[in-house]
C-alpha cells in the first residue's frame, strides 16, 4: 500500500575542499550527499561532526522530509518529477521545486526547502489522490 509520511530531519552543510570531504568518516547513521565538490549534505545523523578546516552548519530547520513509500511510490515520483528513479541519490527539480531524493527500494526520501513543503504536499496528493485511496 502507498503511504506518504513527513518527519523532522537533521541536515548538516559541509562546505570544504574536495580532499577534506573525500577523507569525511560518514556516521553510521547518516546519508551522504555531495551536491558539489566543495560541499556535501549529512542527512540524519548526529548534531556535530568533527571537520578540520571545514564549515558545518546545522540547517535542520531549513528543510522538510517526505517519504513516498511502499507499492506506487516509483510511481508517484514519476507525476512529481521527470528525474529518472533509479536508487541513490537524486537532486533537481520535483513537484516544481527544488528537491533531493534518496531512492532506496521501494521507499524514495524527498527533501525540500522548509518553506515549500505545503506547496509539496498540496502536489503530492492531488497528483497522486488515486494511489492514496
């Protein structure tokens, strides 16, 4: 069954040369995102990561996490965004905003700006009401 589920998410900017990033010891429970070659995302660990000569903000406030999951969540990425959904990690444009995507099975995490997320949800589930019923 598909289910759309929101939840709090901590996000930490890393911004460094490309060498510093490259040798980072991710945490266990945290995701990786190198969104450029100074700059990398840590999605869900812990508050504070150790990185000499690096600046790392905490921006957890800044952004809002969306879980498509279970049967028809590659579907309904499908009406939100013309990415291609394929496992890993994604960044472009979905539900007309600015988005990064973790596909992992049959769940895909979708983060957006804090500010976007009603206009998100209000999208997710117009464009995907026959998937929610």
């Amino acid at each position: 069954m598909f289910e759309v589920r929101w939840s709090a998410v901590r996000v930490l900017r890393c911004l460094a040369r490309p060498e510093t990033l490259d040798g980072l010891a991710v945490p266990a429970e945290a995701r990786a995102c190198r969104v450029a070659s100074d700059e990398l995302l840590l999605i869900g660990g812990p508050a504070v990561v150790a990185l000499p000569d690096a600046m790392v903000v905490d921006e957890a406030g800044g952004w809002a996490s969306l879980t498509l999951a279970g049967e028809g969540a590659g579907e309904a990425f499908g009406r939100l965004s013309a990415l291609p959904v394929e496992p890993g990690w994604l960044q472009g444009v979905v539900a007309g905003v600015p988005a990064k995507a973790f596909v992992d099975g049959s769940e895909i995490q979708l983060l957006v700006a804090a500010s976007h997320a009603h206009h998100v949800d209000e999208r997710v589930r117009a464009a995907c009401s026959d998937l929610l019923a």
